[in-house]
C-alpha cells in the first residue's frame, strides 16, 4: 500500500496542469443544477463542455485538449449529515487534467456547504490517489475528520457519515483520507478567473 501511494504521489506531482498549461481557448466553466454543480472543461470560443462525453475524447485528445467533468453535490440516502458536505457524484478527466478540476470542486464546495468528500460508497484508486495527495501533501487544502453513522468520534450528529468507502481502505477508515471532508480558498478560481478562463454557465 505505502509504495501505490508513492506511486500515486509521483504521478500526481509530475503530471498535474495548472492554469497556464490550458490550451488556447480552453477554460473551466460550471454548472450549478438545484444542490448539484458539475464543473468541466470549456471550448470558450466553441461555447462546448470538453467532457468526453459530449464529443468523442479521441478526437478532443488529437486535437490538443483536455476533456474532464466532476460532478458534486448534496448526499443522497440515509449517509448522515456529514457537516453540510457536498459528495462527489462522479469524476473522470484526461490525464493529469483531473487535479484542477478537484480544486474548483473543493473551493465551490467550501464556498456554498461545508466542504467536498469522496463518494461515500466506491472510490476509484485513481481518484483515492487524489485524496490522498490532498490529505498528505497539499497546505492549502483542509482536510477535517468525519465520524461514521454510530457517532464513534464525537458527540455530536452534524459530524455522522457513512465510512464504507474508508473501510475499504487498508490503513483503517479513520486515518483514510475518504473518511474526511475537505476545504479550500477560492484560490483556482481566482487564478482562472484573472486569466479569463472561468465560466459560470
């Protein structure tokens, strides 16, 4: 498990874009629907999402472009309060485009509820990789620690969330970074904003 995380660490470290890596014409744009926001990549001058599914990603890819969307929002079913925590619904992304997209997901989450977690039932090892680079290495980010649905950690019920994806995890779901939620500052945002490459749809 410690060398997969390694693994994950380096990958997550040489390949990650930032703003000044997106191609021209390319930005991030949102989509806020009810209790759910779907942040993607955006063709500015085309008007298009960039989310592979919309377009073939084979031909997105071929042209230069990064394809993704995560998609987040309040937690359905009986999962517990879990602090006002948007849950990621579902993400994918071009290689190394991903990160960005978590990053404006994390801090349009901290700005409308109580932060972002994890699907609370399956975690890819892809995206499991993410949070542990979030929880292990990244200053900006808050992680902050939930408790399970029998209130083992606190008094409190706010805090009560459900832990199977954590419990998955070899190293025990309270030092798992699925079983937190995580904050950030609008700093992506303002970065993309500045540049011209943020769109609110």
């Amino acid at each position: 498990m410690k060398l997969l995380r390694e693994y994950i660490r380096t990958l997550l470290t040489e390949a990650a874009m930032g703003p000044a890596d997106l191609p021209d014409g390319v930005g991030i744009a949102y989509r806020q629907q009810n209790q759910s926001i779907t942040v993607m990549y955006y063709h500015m001058g085309e008007g298009s999402p960039l989310s592979g599914g919309w377009k073939g990603s084979r031909e997105l890819a071929q042209r230069g472009l990064p394809t993704g969307k995560v998609a987040i929002g309040i937690s359905s079913g009986n999962k517990g309060e879990c602090s006002g925590a948007f849950e990621v619904y579902g993400a994918s992304a071009t290689h190394g485009w991903g990160p960005m997209l978590y990053d404006v997901a994390i801090e349009l989450a901290t700005i409308q509820a109580g932060g972002l977690m994890s699907d609370r039932d399956s975690v890819s090892w892809q995206a499991q990789g993410v949070w542990q680079y979030y929880m292990d290495n990244r200053g900006d980010v808050t992680g902050i620690q939930l408790d399970d649905e029998w209130n083992k950690l606190t008094p409190t019920q706010r805090d009560n969330c459900g832990q199977n994806a954590a419990r998955d995890d070899d190293g025990g779901w309270v030092d798992s970074p699925l079983s937190k939620r995580y904050t950030k500052p609008p700093t992506m945002m303002a970065d993309l904003k500045a540049a011209g490459k943020l769109v609110k749809l």
